[in-house]
C-alpha cells in the first residue's frame, strides 16, 4: 500500500463524510473503491477512442477494396 495525500474540496469532503457515516465504512477502503471504479471507466473510455480511430482506419480500407472488387466485376461483365 501506498500513503498519499491529497486536497480535496470542502463540498465533496462533507458530503464524502455523511455517506460514510451512513455506510459505516471507513474513508480509506471508500476511497481505493471511488478510484477502482473511476479507472475503471477512464480506461473503458481510453479503449472505446482506440476503437473508434482504428474503426475508422478499417472502414476506410475496407471501402477501398469494396471498390476494387466492383472494378473487377464490371470489368469481368464488359467481357
């Protein structure tokens, strides 16, 4: 484990503070689980961007050869 520390606004320490009473969990295991999940969906939000340049790179090449293959059909038709 390691030690940090942090700033955190007032607002969200307070509010952080009540739900904790109420959950009966302490800070330190609610903050490690706050952070497992906001990684969570950063990385998920990372790898839908990759996706998505390298769809984009796919679609292109994929109508590339699309058209090459109707070139060759209509070629093969004139015959």
């Amino acid at each position: 484990m390691k030690t940090i520390s942090l700033k955190i606004d007032d607002s969200i320490y307070g509010e952080t503070e009540k739900i904790l009473s109420k959950l009966k969990k302490p800070r330190n295991r609610y903050i490690n689980e706050a952070l497992e999940y906001y990684n969570k969906i950063q990385r998920r939000k990372i790898l839908e961007s990759k996706l998505r340049k390298e769809s984009a790179l796919v679609k292109d090449e994929s109508l590339s050869v699309l058209n090459e293959f109707e070139e060759i059909d209509y070629a093969s038709s004139q015959i």
